[in-house]
C-alpha cells in the first residue's frame, strides 16, 4: 500500500515511517523545504517537499496514495505564538482532510495528543472521554484541531481516526521536542529535583505501531488513546537516575520554585538562542496528573513496553547526540538495559538501512536529502554508529 505520513521527520513521523517500511508498505514522506532530514536519513521512502498550509502541495502530495497519516504539528511551550501554533494546528488538518477527499484517500488517522482530555491535581486516571480543561497555547490549538477534524471529515465523508499518544519518549527526535527534553533537562540539573504530580510515559515506537493499528481497525469518528505507565514524577526520575547511575532524586520542588526556575531557563535561552529545557508554561503543569488509560486501543491488540524500556531506549538514543553533552556524557554510568535497548536499535536501523533500494520516482517537488550528522554526532560522544554497547563513553 502507498501512504502519505505528514510531519514524517518529526518525532512521531520518523518512528511510524519506519514501522510502516517494515511491514512493507509504500512511504511517501512530507517535509516542509527546509525541514532537518536526519530522521528520514538513508531510509528507502520518497520524500517529497510541501507545507500542510498550502492546499494544492498537499494535495499533490497524497495524489495516488491509499492511506494518509497526518502527523504534521509544532510541539512546543516555547518560541511559537499561540495564533501560529493554532493556526499550523487546525488550518494543517483541514486541508489534509480535504486533500483526502479531493484524491480519494478513504481514510486519515490524525495524531492527535492525551491533552485534549484534560488533566487534573488529583491521581485520577482519564479515558477518551475526558473533558478538555488546559490553558496552555499548545493545548488548546490541539484541542481545537480534533474537534474541526471530526466535524469536516464528517461534512466531506473522509474516514477520520484520532490519536491521542501520552509522553512520547524514543529516538530520531533531532528538534528535541519536550517529552526527550525532560530526561535530558533532569540529567542536566546538579541537583536532581523532581516534583509533584505524575504522568503517562510510552515509547514513541509503540505509539507508532499504535497508529498502523488503528489505520487498520480504529472506527471513523473515534479517539483513541495511546499510553503506557501512569508514574509519579519522582518515580519517573528516580528510573532515569538508576538507568543513568546517578543519584537522585534529591529533593522536591513546588510550583513556586518550578516556575521561578522555568523563568531563569527562558531568560538564558533569550541569549543563547537555543530552547529551554523547561518553560513557565510547563512549571503551570506541575502538581496535574496526566495519567490516562489506553483500555480503548488495547480492545484492539495494543500492547506497549512498561514505560522503564521506554526510557532505557530514549536514553540509549539521546547519549548518541548532542542533546547530551560530552561532559555530562562522561560522569554517567549507564545502564545495561539502556546498553541492551542501543543494540536492540542499532540493529533495527542497519536493517532499514541495509535493505534500502534505488529511490522511486518522484514527483518535481522531490527533496534530495544528502545531509548525514549523525556519524560526527555519535563520533564525537566517544563511539561509533556500529557499537555504543561495545564501546563506554569517554570522560
């Protein structure tokens, strides 16, 4: 089969390509023109160049396709206006819905978020029905995005799935959107702090798998979320803490202290030009519970990894980049199991890779990714692309 995924170098994009190569389907990949490709790097799909803002480019996009997924967002607390993410949000989906329609695309499965079901300051778990109640510009513009989804899939007849993935953490996440940013923004702090509330952690992989789940047996007009582990947050850094052998956590923040931290972060982010690793808008989120069920999906066969296997194989991936430095790098002591989850991906990529054929033919818009970082990123950590297990970090 010939499917469009939207967003295909996102996070989500990137892990769901991948899946669907694997069970031997058709990708063809939408990236924006100047899109960061690392994630789609050396993969056997047709990348072609378009913008979900501009209908007749993604329409020429899903032109001959059977299936698309619409994965294309802005995941972000910081450096995008709340009009813009909103705008990207719902003008994006209903073109896509529409593009669907146009070229006979029966069915879209949009990835929605858990957000859109609200959370609470109390430990209580939360199922598709739950009712919207955040306040933060992301939250609201993927709310929005949901809703107009539904009713104009329904106003054109297009079959529309929405997904509702919790914490998504996990490899080829190269913009590092917030879920990896919590891992790498704990290792980061000298003194380990958690704080109140909890989460649902998941691995974006099986979120991935999740999707072609409910592209195949999802019924048109329904949610579904996608979860694994509800935690505590000090139980969500206490595992970090024993995956990365380092103490903590130490002590435990209030929201107070949460939010006057978050201000420091984004204030040195306004001189050195790189994201935060927290924002004022996620110090709000301290003290909720985002803890939901994922009965709905498992009805249907979804099964995740426990949200520890989850975090080992983040962690595997985040020391093979940047986004942890060389020097934190080097007074870890990881894990076996974050050590057996880097072999377990490796592996993973050099069958993609290795299985790669001559590049189809593709439409004028066609975009020739030649940009290959991710050996100089994985060199300068102290070990090759073909062994991080093998090979201990350099101090």
């Amino acid at each position: 089969m010939k499917i469009l995924v939207t967003g295909a170098n996102g996070i989500i994009g990137a892990n769901l390509v991948r899946e669907l190569r694997a069970d031997g389907h058709e990708v063809r990949a939408l990236v924006r023109e100047k899109s960061d490709l690392r994630s789609l790097d050396g993969l056997d799909v047709q990348i072609v160049v378009g913008d979900v803002l501009q209908p007749d480019s993604l329409a020429s996009a899903v032109d001959g396709c059977e299936l698309m997924f619409h994965a294309a967002a802005v995941f972000s607390y910081w450096s995008h206006p709340a009009n813009e993410l909103k705008k990207i949000a719902v003008e994006g989906t209903v073109n896509a819905v529409h593009a669907a329609r146009r070229t006979g695309v029966r069915r879209v499965v949009l990835t929605s978020s858990s957000v859109v079901l609200g959370s609470g300051t109390e430990n209580v778990v939360r199922d598709e029905m739950g009712e919207f109640n955040e306040t933060d510009a992301y939250s609201i513009a993927k709310a929005a995005q949901e809703k107009e989804a539904f009713a104009h899939a329904e106003k054109v007849g297009v079959e529309l799935v929405a997904v509702c993935p919790t914490m998504s953490v996990g490899p080829h996440d190269y913009r590092l959107g917030p879920s990896n940013a919590i891992i790498c923004a704990y290792l980061n702090d000298p003194f380990k702090v958690t704080f109140p509330g909890g989460i649902n952690i998941v691995s974006v992989r099986d979120v991935a798998r999740g999707h072609i789940l409910l592209a195949e047996s999802g019924h048109p007009g329904c949610r579904y979320l996608l979860g694994s582990e509800n935690l505590e947050w000090s139980t969500v850094h206490q595992t970090i803490s024993e995956l990365c052998g380092v103490p903590g956590p130490n002590s435990r923040a209030n929201h107070t202290t949460s939010y006057l931290a978050a201000t420091a972060l984004e204030i040195l982010a306004s001189f050195t030009g790189k994201p935060p690793l927290s924002t004022r808008a996620q110090a709000k989120m301290v003290g909720r519970y985002y803890w939901y069920r994922h009965n709905r999906a498992a009805k249907l066969g979804y099964a995740p990894r426990p949200a520890r296997e989850a975090l080992a194989d983040a962690i595997g991936w985040l020391l093979s980049t940047s986004h942890i430095s060389m020097t934190l790098h080097g007074t870890l002591k990881i894990s076996p199991e974050v050590y057996d989850a880097w072999r377990v991906h490796e592996k993973s990529e050099s069958r993609f890779k290795s299985n790669k054929v001559n590049a189809k033919t593709s439409p004028p818009h066609e975009h020739q990714n030649h940009h290959h970082p991710q050996t100089s990123d994985r060199t300068r950590l102290g070990y090759d692309s073909r062994s991080f297990a093998r090979n201990r970090p350099i101090a």
